[in-house]
C-alpha cells in the first residue's frame, strides 16, 4: 500500500490560518500595485495594475516555495470563495454613512481620476483627506479600477473581518490542540463578531478594518509564540504593514502589541525575539517612512507632525462637538463608565447622556437600546448588554484566581496588554476608537474555558452566552439597518430615469453625482435662483434635485 505524506498546513486548524494569509495577501499585494504605480506616476487603471500585481503575486508565490511554506487547497478555496463574496456583497449593499458618502468616497474617485498623493499631497477639496492615512482609499481604488462601482471598495472590509474569523480560529486551534474545533470556532467567530466591525461592514467607515486586523494581527503573534512558524510571522508583518496605514491610532496601538509581544518572547526565546524584533521592526519602518509616506512623513514635513489635523500645531478638535454634555472636562476612564452604565445612543453637544436602571431587565428598553445602534453609536457602541458582559468579566477573573491563580495570571497579562491600547487613547468611550475593547472579555471567557476546574469553565460558557446574545441583537440591527437603507436608495435610484437638476449645496455629497452617472442618469447643478420650487431629496444624504 502506498502512503501519501501529509501536506504540512493540514495539521489542526492550520488551514485557516493559511485562509487568512491569502486574504490578507490579497489586500497587501493590492495596496502595492497600486502604490507601485502612483510611485512611477503612472495611472491606477486596470492596465497598468495588472502586471504589476502578477509581477508580485509570482515573488510572493517564489518567497513561498522557498521558504518551504505551501497551502492546503481548502484554503485556495475558502480565499477565493471569501474575496468573491466580499466583492459581491460590498457593490450590493450601497453605503448611506455621511462620512463614507462624503469624503471617503471623495477620495476613492479623487485617485482613480488622476490625483496622485504621493507627489501632489494637497488636497484643497478637504483637510481630512489630504492629512488622513490612506490604506483604504488606495484598496477602494485598486479595486475599483477593475469593478466600474464606488461601492466595490468597500470589500476590503469583508475580506479582513473573514480573515479576523479565520486567524483567530487557526490560532486558536494550534495552541489549544486538545479542546473541541466546534467550540474554538464558535469562540473565533465572536471575536470576529464585533459589533463596531459589522457596524461598518458595508460603509468606507475604517474604524472596523482597525479591529479586523488588530485581531488578525494578535492571532498571527498567538499562533507565533507556540509554533515559531515562519508563516504565521509572514501574516503579522502584512498585517502590520497595512494595519499601520489604516488610522493614526493604529501606529499605537500596534506599536504597543509589538512592544508586549517582544518582551514577552524575550524571556520565552531570545534567538526568536531578536528574530521578531528585526522582521517588525522593519515591517514598522517600511509602513510608517514607505507606504505610509503620505501621510506621515509629508505631514510632519508641512505640519510639523506626523499626525496632523489631530495633533501638532493647529490642531483640529473633533471631539468637543461630539461628545454628550456631560462628558466634557471627565477623564478618560470616568467618561469609558459612563458610556458602559448609559443607555446606547448617539447624544452629542447640547444633549447629555441617558441614564439607565443598570439591574432591571426590560425587554422593551433592550430592544430600543439594540435600534439605536449604527456604525457611529457614541454611548454602548459595543451593545445594550456591554455593562453586564464587563460584571461578568471581572466575577471571572475572581474565580480564576481562585480555582487556577496561574491561568488567572496569564489572563491578567493578557487583558493588560489589551487594556493598555484602549486606555492610551483619551476618548476610548467612543466604541469605534477602540474596537480591540471587545476581545478584552473574550479572552476572558476563553481562559475559564480551558480552566481545568468546572466551576470556571461553567461561569466562562455562561459569560459566552451573554457575548454571543449582543452580538447577535447588535449584529442583526446592525446589518438590517444597512441593507435597509442600500434598498431604499437603490429604489430612488432606479426609479430617477429623466434628466435632473441637482441643488450645488449638496455638492459636497461626492457619492450622488457617482453613482448617478452609473446608473446613466444624465444631470446638472443648477443655481438658486434657478432651481424648483418642489425639490426632492436623495435619501441619506442632503441633496436636493428636481426632474
């Protein structure tokens, strides 16, 4: 009989985490072909992408085989299927969000028509677009360039929140070698379940790519530090390379994860964290001076910081307006109770906060808590269940330290390191600012699952339940909402079939005049003086038009 040698990434849970490298993969060979291009001053258009990104895909491909490292087919599968699904979902679900509509996608055209930020960093039309990290709006447009919607750019979030699922769970499949896969896999998918994530899904939002790869990022570093594979390195430093170009918090908060996780490898093996510490810190380098070039090194070069409009001279303050009245002039964890122990909702300057009856459960109220959620949900960004999943948290830590003070241990470090990126941002009360937050009770309830004591482990599926039931309620309102809204839209849309003026107030609004013209409908701006005395409105947004 003749015996046919394993391949080496079909060892236990190994599969997906090779998902998640050629998700992930997919993204970072994207964001360097088009990076690529606008280098050589070329145009982003499908032409000139393409063999760039086979040039780069063959390297990848050649790096891969060196390095010893191969794919299961169920991960060519699953990653071809999860891009083409993201693909289709992201151009089907329109996006209504202000900011997505306004200058997000503003900026996605504004590239594919010609402006090159690389050497023409201005950008009158807005300051946020001109100074902000530019990873997402360099996918939206490398994937615009062969898919004619705005809305196709918008996979990139479904591509990194499949990835998160898939990373957590290779990794957590590998270190907890002897616990049920069904189970690691429903404990992988609530961390992927985060409610800020699946708030922002279909929206060019990017607070939730941030929490995709924060998560994909920590799981990559997880599953380093107990096999000291090279692949699963390999997933850290793409990751890390995009993760650094999402959002100026992200440069933090990675740099905190890093930091932890070589001090942490420093006492475990030293040969492995010198090893780390040099592939990071170059990754680190690369993304902030290379990639990351616009911004960071053109804002500091005109502004005098790195993170301007946020920080330096002349900054801007965005978040007095935003916050509820009675947030103003508290401290950062005083105002992060009160978001948990408040009703959910979005009250900003004048209006305060709500109060609620924290022990009482009305179903009624909950409910209401749940339709108040969307992908800017300042107060219980995280869900009405938020304040009770964190009781719970910490009654688990108590058990573990008393039923297995050295599990309790390795749960504290955990959180802490965890913790240390939310608190290190001032307004982590506003839940899309810190969507790592969510894992903090996960971990929490996965170190009472593996506890080798019932009573533990019983308390850890009970905080589990909670989880999961806020992540569905918020989850279900959540993506309800937005399709919702996509079909409404898409409904006008469809049914505007004349020539139309459209009022210039609204003009700001780059989204309408896009997705006009593919739809073929023919319009022009009209004056004040000239326009009807009826206008209507396109829904979601502030422009109004007559036919």
């Amino acid at each position: 009989m003749r015996y046919h040698r394993r391949e080496p990434s079909m060892h236990r849970g190994e599969w997906s985490l090779d998902t998640a490298l050629l998700l992930i993969s997919v993204l970072g060979i994207g964001y360097t072909a088009i990076l690529t291009a606008l280098l050589c001053n070329l145009p982003p258009h499908a032409a000139v992408l393409t063999p760039i990104a086979l040039v780069l895909w063959v390297i990848f491909g050649i790096a891969m085989h060196r390095w010893g490292i191969s794919f299961a087919r169920t991960s060519y599968a699953l990653a071809i299927l999860g891009v083409t699904l993201s693909l289709f979902m992201s151009t089907s679900i329109l996006d209504t969000s202000y900011d997505g509509q306004v200058y997000h996608i503003l900026a996605i055209s504004s590239i594919k028509e010609g402006w090159n930020p690389l050497y023409h960093s201005a950008f009158p039309l807005s300051i946020w677009i001109e100074h902000y990290a530019k990873a997402p709006w360099l996918l939206a447009a490398f994937f615009y360039a062969y898919w004619p919607s705005i809305e196709v750019g918008k996979a990139t979030n479904v591509i990194c929140w499949l990835a998160s699922f898939f990373a957590a769970f290779g990794a957590l499949a590998r270190i907890f070698r002897n616990r049920s896969l069904f189970v690691l896999g429903l404990l992988g998918a609530v961390m992927a379940a985060n409610p800020v994530v699946v708030a922002e899904l279909f929206t060019y939002y990017n607070d939730g790519l941030l929490g995709s790869l924060m998560l994909v990022y920590i799981a990559a570093l997880a599953h380093y530090a107990k096999t000291f594979e090279r692949k699963s390195l390999i997933l850290a430093s793409v990751t890390l390379l995009l993760l650094l170009n999402i959002k100026f918090t992200a440069i933090v908060y990675a740099g905190l994860i890093t930091f932890i996780f070589v001090v942490y490898l420093t006492f475990a093996n030293r040969f492995k964290s010198v090893i780390v510490t040099l592939t990071l810190g170059l990754t680190f380098m690369a993304g902030v001076i290379g990639f990351g070039y616009n911004p960071y090194v053109t804002n500091t070069v005109h502004k005098g910081h790195p993170f301007y409009p946020l920080a330096g001279s002349g900054k801007i303050d965005i978040i007095s307006a935003n916050q509820p009245a009675d947030f103003a002039g508290k401290g950062t964890l005083e105002k992060m109770v009160l978001s948990l122990t408040r009703k959910t909702g979005n009250p900003i300057q004048p209006l305060q906060s709500e109060p609620r009856d924290l022990f009482a459960l009305d179903l009624d109220e909950i409910k209401t808590e749940f339709r108040h959620m969307d992908q800017d949900t300042r107060i219980g960004g995280f869900g009405p269940f938020m304040f009770w999943i964190a009781l719970g948290s910490i009654a688990l830590g108590f058990l573990l330290l008393a039923y297995d003070w050295r599990l309790a241990l390795g749960a504290a470090l955990a959180v802490a390191a965890l913790s240390a990126t939310v608190f290190i941002n001032p307004e982590s009360w506003w839940a899309r600012y810190v969507p790592q937050f969510w894992l903090i009770p996960v971990v929490i309830a996965l170190c009472g699952y593996v506890a080798r004591h019932k009573v533990p482990k019983w308390a850890a599926l009970l905080l589990l339940t909670l989880i999961g039931c806020n992540a569905l309620g918020s989850n279900y309102r959540l993506v309800h909402v937005q399709v919702k809204n996509s079909q409404q839209l898409k409904a006008q849309l469809d049914a505007l079939t004349v020539r139309l003026q459209i009022h210039r107030e609204g003009e700001g609004f780059a989204s309408v005049p896009l997705r006009l013209r593919e739809q073929g409908i023919a319009f022009t701006y009209a004056q004040n003086e000239l326009f009807c005395k009826h206008p209507d409105q396109i829904k979601f947004s502030i422009v109004r038009y007559c036919d």
